[in-house]
C-alpha cells in the first residue's frame, strides 16, 4: 500500500515538473551567443615621471581635435603645448627633463580646460583647479609626505568672529606629540593671497608635508601654524561654504566695506582664539605672522598697526602699492606710515622677513617697501629669487622662513 502511494505522488510530481523543464528545454537554443567578456578600460596613466626627469602626460579623447597642456614650468602666463593624437585616439605628449620641484598642470581639450582624469592629485587655490604631479629630488623632497618621521595633525577648526560678526573656519596644524604632552607651542599665523582661503596653504602650498619634514629633521622648533581664510566676506572655503548673494562684492565699495576688517579679526578674534583653546604660549617672542600677495599686505597692515604683537614678520611678494583713488591722499598716508614703521622698528622685533622673485609683477612695489624701510634704518632680510608670483616661489619661501622662527 505505501509503495503505491509513493508511485501515485511521483508521478503526481511528474506532472507539474517535468513540462516545465521540457519547455526549457524546447526554448533553449542548441548554440546560444557567447555573451561578451567584460572588459576592463585600458590603464592610462598621467603623468609618468621617467627616469630622466622627463615627464609623459596621456588623454583619451577619441573625439577631441585640438588638445594643449599648459603647466608651471612653461615661461609665462598662458603658455601652452600641443599634444599629439594617435590612431586610437590618444592624445601624448612629453616634457623635460624638468627639475625636482611640484608642477600643476592643465589640459585645453578643443578650447575647454579641464584637469587631467587619470591623475588623483588635485588641488584647487579659490576657484581654480588643476592637476600636480612632483618630480622628486633634493629641492622637492620637502614638499612630499614621508616616511617613518612623526606627523603632525591638520584641523579644521570653527570660531566666532565678533568683528565680522558670523562663525568662521581655520586651519590649525599642530606638530607631532601636541596630543600627547602638556607643553606650550609657539604659533605661527600664515596669510595667503587674493582669490585663496583657508585651504590654500596646505593644498597650493604643502604645509603640513613641509612643516613635518623641518621639524623630523630638526630644522624647524615644533610650532603650531594658523591658516585662516583672508576674504572678511566668506566664512569659509567656497567649497565648502558657498557665498550667498548678500555676502558677494559687487563693486569697489562693497570691497571697500570690508577693507581692513580682516586684519581687526585676526587681531581681536583669532588670536585670542587660538590662545584660549590651543596650549600656545601668549607673547610676541612666541608669535610669528607671515602671507604672500593680499596675505603680504595684511601682514604690513597688521604690524604696523600692532606694533610689539609679533616678534616674527614675513612678507611674500607684496610690497607697497598703489591701488588707485582709495590711495590717492599719498602724502598722508606716507607720513601715517612712517610713524607706524618707526614705531615698529622700535618695538624689538627679531626678524623682518622680505621674499619677491625678479619676474613678479609686484617687483617694483618690493623695490619701495625697501627703500621706505631703509630710509627709516630697519633691520629686514632680503631674499631676492627667480620666476613670477607663483606657489613655487612660496612653498621655497615659506621653507626657509619657518627654520628661522623661535
């Protein structure tokens, strides 16, 4: 009896089963297509540092007519390069032997630029992007992240600004072994220039890499440097922190609104910020402020008018300019000036730190920052360089400046 109703159950099964896989069996055809192989895109890679120091850049562009590279070792603003366009549609080129240094770069792929897609280094100053690469070596092994040396730590750190009246953003970075003692640190306030923010500093000029390789090696104390952003209308990298349109310049008399502003703030609000919440010591011999361009001049602004606040003066190719009709009372504001130096120059300062390359549009207004200090006898340190306003000259300046600190 069970054997038979084990035999009326399978063949029950039978029923519904086997139609089913004799239909797919029907509707599978004898020889179905292969289906294709996935393949991986081809690995461009760009750019490549040959042995020689020369320098391969690569873009696939298969539809693109007219492609040029422009990058910092070409003389001059604007220069530019043809790339050559294979069968395939590969676009090459190759540059060099360039010296051991950090070069940003640009394609113009039928009249647009556009950063290099097979390349991750990246860095942006304002609303200007590009890609880099190093060509390493002596004069470049600052500016590269190292290994088996302590690192310090990079923070991104919010404050409120009574003088602007909004929270603001800082970098701050602290040196190796700042999270695990209980010593105080001098600080270093550096400015950059017009166009920049706070994040301009360590993506343009590669302060951390440069501030940890000084202090491994000991060339530089350990210090504490405050990146902070020098537009009085923005709270932040734009990036980050987009400008709304009320908070936008549009003309000479909004820049004019905040003229100065900045430098108040940082006096009056940074400063005592980073006292208050960093373990820094609190006097000018433990105080340095440098900036390049706009940063150079908030620099002058802020000594001058806080003379004995800082110990340390650095001033990156800026000079002393004429911006037009705001200035156009010369004579006043020169004899305004020179008090304010001479009471600087009284103050017992330790070092007047002046950088400019022969190329640099601002040459000739380095030329009379000079000669005013001169006429007033005080003490400042020169250093004259090759090239224009560029991050290569400021990555160089800035490294031969922080071993002369405290």
């Amino acid at each position: 009896m069970k054997t038979i109703k084990k035999t009326i159950i399978l063949i029950i099964i039978g029923i519904y089963i086997l139609p089913a896989q004799y239909a797919q069996e029907v509707a599978r055809p004898s020889n179905p297509p292969a289906r294709p192989a996935f393949r991986m895109p081809a690995i461009i890679v760009s750019p490549e540092v040959l042995k020689d120091q020369k320098v391969t850049f690569r873009l696939m562009a298969p539809e693109a007519t007219v492609v040029n590279i422009s990058g910092e070792w070409m003389p001059g603003w604007g220069a530019s390069a043809p790339m050559v366009k294979n069968d395939t549609g590969l676009w090459t080129i190759t540059v060099g032997p360039l010296k051991s240094e950090l070069y940003g770069y640009t394609f113009s792929i039928d009249g647009v630029r556009a950063i290099d897609p097979n390349n991750v280094q990246v860095r942006r100053d304002g609303t200007r992007y590009e890609s880099f690469f190093i060509v390493p070596g002596k004069e470049s092994e600052l500016y590269i992240q190292q290994e088996n040396i302590p690192h310090g730590t990079l923070i991104k750190q919010w404050y409120k600004s009574e003088v602007l009246g909004v929270q603001r953003r800082l970098y701050v970075y602290t040196p190796a072994g700042y999270e695990s003692n209980e010593e105080k640190y001098p600080v270093f306030y550096l400015l950059h220039g017009a166009g920049g923010d706070e994040d301009a500093w360590t993506t343009m000029g590669r302060t951390v890499q440069i501030m940890d390789n000084l202090i491994a090696q000991g060339k530089a104390k350990p210090m504490i440097v405050v990146m902070t952003n020098g537009n009085a209308n923005q709270a932040g990298a734009q990036n980050d922190i987009p400008l709304n349109s009320s908070s936008q310049p549009t003309g000479m008399a909004d820049y004019m609104k905040y003229r100065g502003k900045f430098e108040e703030h940082l006096v009056k609000d940074v400063i005592p910020f980073i006292e208050k919440n960093y373990r820094t010591y609190s006097d000018k011999a433990n105080r340095a402020i440098a900036g390049l361009s706009m940063g150079g001049g908030h620099t002058q602004t802020i000594t001058n008018d806080n003379p004995g606040l800082f110990d340390y003066i650095g001033v990156f190719s800026m000079g002393i300019m004429n911006f037009g009709p705001q200035q156009a009372d010369a004579a006043k504001l020169e004899q305004e000036r020179d008090v304010k130096i001479e009471a600087l120059k009284n103050s017992g300062y330790k070092l007047y730190w002046i950088g400019c390359g022969v190329d640099d549009f601002v040459f000739q207004g380095v030329v009379k920052l000079r000669e005013t200090l001169d006429k007033h006898n005080f003490n400042y340190t020169y250093r004259e360089s090759t090239g224009g306003h560029t991050w290569a000259n400021w990555r160089i300046y800035l490294s031969e400046f922080a071993p002369l600190l405290f």
